[in-house]
C-alpha cells in the first residue's frame, strides 16, 4: 500500500522524529510506512491521518484498488 505521509511531513514541516514521538513510534517505523516497506496498523493508520486532519484515504493508496479503478474504465 502506497501512501503520502512524506509528502503531508514536508507540508506539515514536520520531521520523521517528530511525527513517531508525536505517534508514539519510532522514527524507523514512520521511516518504513514512508518507504512502504511496513503497512500500519489501522490504529496507528488512522492516528497519522487525524494528525494530519485528512481523511486517511487520502493518505493510503491501494494499490490494487487503483488497478481495479483502471479496468472498470476500460470497461
């Protein structure tokens, strides 16, 4: 699952250590979401989203979604 944490970071001049001390992670925690090498948790999905005051879909892309999107308007 992709997602636009780094980007929603910089907007937010946020750093990597503030977001997960923010959180109640680590920094390589957030490091991994932003690198898509980890899936959060829904709990901790949904924390990031309300930090950020965005609706957590537009913060998380299914990739698989995305693909589903694409044949049904080719359809």
């Amino acid at each position: 699952m992709k997602n636009r944490i780094k980007e929603f970071r910089a907007k937010h001049n946020t750093t990597q250590e503030e977001l997960a001390n923010i959180l109640d992670v680590s920094r390589q925690t957030i490091l991994a979401i932003e690198k898509n090498k980890y899936d959060p948790s829904l709990k901790l999905a949904l924390k990031i989203a309300k930090f950020f005051k965005i609706p957590v879909e537009e913060l998380f892309i299914d990739e698989k979604d995305k693909t589903k999107r694409k044949k049904r308007k080719k359809d």
